[in-house]
C-alpha cells in the first residue's frame, strides 16, 4: 500500500498523481474513489491531468476514454486497457494497493 | 449499400471502417491502401519514433490485431488506387483489379512536399512509415550536420529529436514569422524560442536555392543570400499536396482536395470524403476549409459514414480545432478557431518558466485556447470552448 494524499487533497472531480513502482492516478468520482495507471496507454500522457466525466476519464492529448472501473479504453485512440488498483480510505488518508493490481472492477472504496 | 471501398488506410480510412461496422453496416468492406502497411499513427514518426528504441512499429499500429479482424474488411494494402470510375461502380487499382462498389470513403492523405528536381541521397521528407525509418537510419549514422528546410511542425519536431539524438541541426524558414498567422505574434515567439534556447538556429525569411552534393549524396544546402550550409543529412518539411491525381477524370471537384459539403459529402451522394484530403465546406470559416490535423482524421470520418449510409447529408462536421505538438521538453496544445489580432490573456503560469495556458478573445467571445506543459488546465479550457460553441449553435 502506499498513500497517496490525505481524504481533504481530493474533493470530488479531482485527481492526484501518484509516484510509485509505477505512476497511478487516483480519481474522486463524485465520492467514489479510483486508481489507474496513471499512463495512458496510446501515448505517453498523464491521466491524472485527464478530464473527469462520470466514472470516465479522457487523456489530455488526444481525447482516448478509459472506464475508472475496469481501465478498459471506450474507443479510439486507445487500444488496450490501463490497470485498475484497490483503493482504501484509513483514517483520512487515501491508500492504493499497487502490489494488487487487477483488471476487474474491485479497484473501489466508498467514501464516507 | 452491399459493397463500400475505403480509399486509405491511415487514420481516417481506419476510423471510417470503425464508423461504418459502428453503425450497423454489415455488408462487403474493400480497404485500399498505398503503403504496405496496417493502419499506423503518424504524430510519433517525427518524435519518439526517431529516437532509437522508443515507439517501435508495433507501438504506433492504430490498432491490435484482433480489432482488425473484427472490422471483417477485404485489404489491398501496397497497391494503390487509380481510378474512380463512377459511371461504372468502380475503383480501379494500380494492379488493373475493379472493385466494385456502391459507397466511396476517399481518405488518401496527400504526400509530403519535396524540392524540385531529382531525388537526391541524404535528402529526405517525413510523412510515411519508410520515410521516417529511412530518416532514422541516416540519423542513427551520426551525421555532423543536419539542415531542415521548414520550420513549420514537422520541421520543429524533427529539430527537436535531431538535438535529442546530440545532432547539430539549423533550420532554414523562408517565412520571417511562420507561426504568427496561427496563434498570433506573441505566442509565436514564445514558440519561436524553443529552438535557440535548445542550441538549434533557426534562419528565418531565408529561402532555399539548391543543393550541393557529392558523390551523389548532399553535401550542403544553397541559401538565396550565397551561403552554402553544410549538411550530410536534410530534412524537407515544407507541407502536403492532397493525393487526389487517382480522382482526376471522375467528374469530382478537385481544388486542393476533394470539394465537399458541411457533411463531406461530395455532389455523388454515395461518395464521401474524409482527412487530409477532404476541403469541407465550413459555415463557421463561410468557406471550403481542409484541415490536416490529427484531430480532424479521427473526428471527421464518423460524420461522412453517418452521410453515406442515410444517403444523404444528415449531418455536418464542426472541426474542434485541436491539435498538439511535442517540440524539446515543451507539450504545446492548441484549440479552436483564431485570428492573429484576437486579445491574448494568459489565465495560468507563465510564458517565460515554459508552462502556461493562454486564451484568445475577440469582443466578449472566447475563440481559443493555447498552452504549453499544462495538459490539465488547457483541456478544462479546451471543454469550455466547445460547450461555448454548442450553446452558440444550439
């Protein structure tokens, strides 16, 4: 696990970058938390600097769509998926498992 | 419609098959294509794609394999088109084989510029895969000089990896101020910086006569004012012709591109043009405009098969005007529709640290948005400026 930010650093609509083995961007997504790779798989771009819309997040560059829930790319450019990572709130700090990395929809946690 | 040809393999032709199978056409799909290759992303060949290790061919294919297959499509790849017979049906190949068709998508491109007179070893352009691993290879054998005539996007970009490879590069510009037409004078120096601050020299208002060789193999570049620059290696990249020589003769309107309406479609309403090759008539712009941004490959073909399969104009295309560039260690991004005299505010950063977001206005109207290292805020901006545009619209 490695922390990202605390809980107040993320307000909903936001994103942080986090430097880790590898970078991840954590989303809120008006109170749901994700993690993705933070880079997107067409070119080199940070998602973390993507526009958030729903649980969707687009690429900076050139507008490639990624589901926050599976990492699976919604269409062109992009051809394959980003990795979705676990994400846990303790004591108002916001964590990722990057050891578990997973392409199902787990990569979760509710806000309270 | 059974039978629909694609004309062009690159992105736009791609992203026509994509739109097509998208919208539920289940018929016979011909994909024609000049070069040998699957469907690949230009922007990386003047970048990472010079850069030895970095983007290899299979990173820029447009896309896997599998997506390919899905597309159920017949490929004639390397041989390119000839002939569009309309009174026929048919396009006709530079192997004499006929496909038959009811549905014509032209995305041919165009072809990158070159000087006049014969070709001549050393002296390259940039817009195709082999061109750029036959730049690569010159490159890689680490020419003492190299020479780039345009200072244009490509021209900038390959200037940029040129320094990145520790090559020694001038660029020769026979426009005093390239950019200032497009993002006006200010950002354009602001641009026009890059070079000098990353040791490339930039001679501006200065115009190409010859070239030196020896051996058959340039040996310099000759300048209007008498100089001869050195150069082993030399880049052309003074813009594209849109390929539309295979068309002549098929009754279209041909006047740099392929004349079309708001929906790109041309005056045969079973025959749509898309890309670089397509000159669009823009009720924004109130003219034919054809655009040659990435942006515009990949948007525009949805529009044209949308026109195509209800067989007539159903819907228009409104360009969102963004393109990107990677120039050194600066990501510059562009969007919507300027003019050099709109008022410039820069709402974030600073020009001088070589990261900010700027915006263009004219009266109490928002007409575009330009940043450098700032991919964030700019794509805020860029969102504004379209939902801005569809409440004018609406």
């Amino acid at each position: 696990m490695i922390r990202a930010c605390s809980l107040t650093d993320l307000p909903p609509g936001e994103s942080v970058r986090v430097v880790g083995p590898v970078p991840v961007a954590v989303f809120n997504a008006d109170g749901e938390l994700y993690a993705i790779d933070d880079t997107c798989t067409h070119q080199d771009a940070s998602l973390s600097d993507g526009w958030l819309e729903g649980c969707f997040v687009e690429c900076p560059l050139h507008e490639a769509c990624f589901d926050l829930r599976t990492g699976v790319p919604t269409g062109p450019p992009a051809k394959r998926p980003v990795r979705t990572y676990p994400v846990v709130v303790s004591d108002g700090d916001v964590y990722v498992s990057v050891a578990d990395q997973t392409a199902a929809d787990n990569g979760t946690a509710e806000v309270a | 419609m059974k039978r629909i040809a694609v004309v062009g393999t690159s992105l736009a032709g791609l992203r026509a098959a994509q739109a097509l199978r998208e919208a539920g056409y289940d018929g016979a799909l011909t994909m024609v294509g000049a070069e040998p290759h699957q469907p690949y992303d230009r922007p990386p060949l003047s970048k990472e794609f010079l850069l030895q290790g970095k983007a290899e061919q299979d990173g820029i294919a447009l896309a896997i394999t599998d997506d390919v297959a899905a597309l159920n499509a017949d490929w004639r790849l390397g041989v390119p088109a000839t002939k569009l017979d309309t009174a026929a049906g048919t396009v006709v190949l530079a192997d004499d084989t006929d496909i038959p068709t009811d549905g014509v998508v032209i995305a041919t491109g165009g072809h990158a510029r070159h000087l006049p007179g014969p070709s001549v070893a050393g002296v390259h352009v940039l817009r195709t895969l082999d061109d750029a691993i036959a730049l690569r290879q010159d490159l890689q054998a680490g020419p003492e000089n190299v020479v780039i005539i345009g200072a244009g996007f490509i021209g900038s970009e390959v200037a940029a990896s040129c320094r990145a490879l520790g090559l020694r590069v001038t660029v020769v510009e026979a426009l005093a101020d390239p950019l200032a037409p497009l993002l006006g004078p200010e950002l354009a120096q602001v641009c026009a910086r890059l070079h000098p601050e990353n040791g490339v020299s930039v001679l501006y208002g200065t115009k190409v006569t010859g070239l030196s060789t020896v051996d058959g193999r340039v040996s310099g570049v000759r300048l209007a004012d008498g100089r001869l620059l050195p150069a082993e290696v030399v880049v052309v990249g003074i813009g594209m012709r849109p390929a539309t020589d295979w068309l002549t003769g098929s009754g279209l309107h041909l006047d740099n591109g392929v004349l079309t309406d708001a929906g790109c479609v041309t005056p045969l309403a079973n025959v749509v043009a898309a890309g670089d090759v397509a000159r669009y008539w823009s009720a924004e712009h109130d003219a034919y405009v054809r655009q040659e941004h990435w942006t515009n490959a990949n948007d525009q073909p949805a529009v044209a098969v949308a026109n195509l399969l209800a067989g007539r104009t159903i819907t228009h295309y409104r360009a969102s005007g963004y393109f990107w560039s990677k120039q050194y260690d600066a990501w510059i991004q562009y969007a919507g529709r300027t003019a050099p005299t709109d008022e410039i505010r820069i709402i974030d950063g600073s020009p001088e640290e070589r990261k900010f977001v700027a915006t263009y206005h004219r009266g109490d109207r928002m007409t575009g948005a330009f940043a450098i290292n700032s991919p964030k805020i700019f794509t805020r901006t860029r969102k504004q400026l379209r939902a801005n545009a569809t409440d004018r619209s609406s």
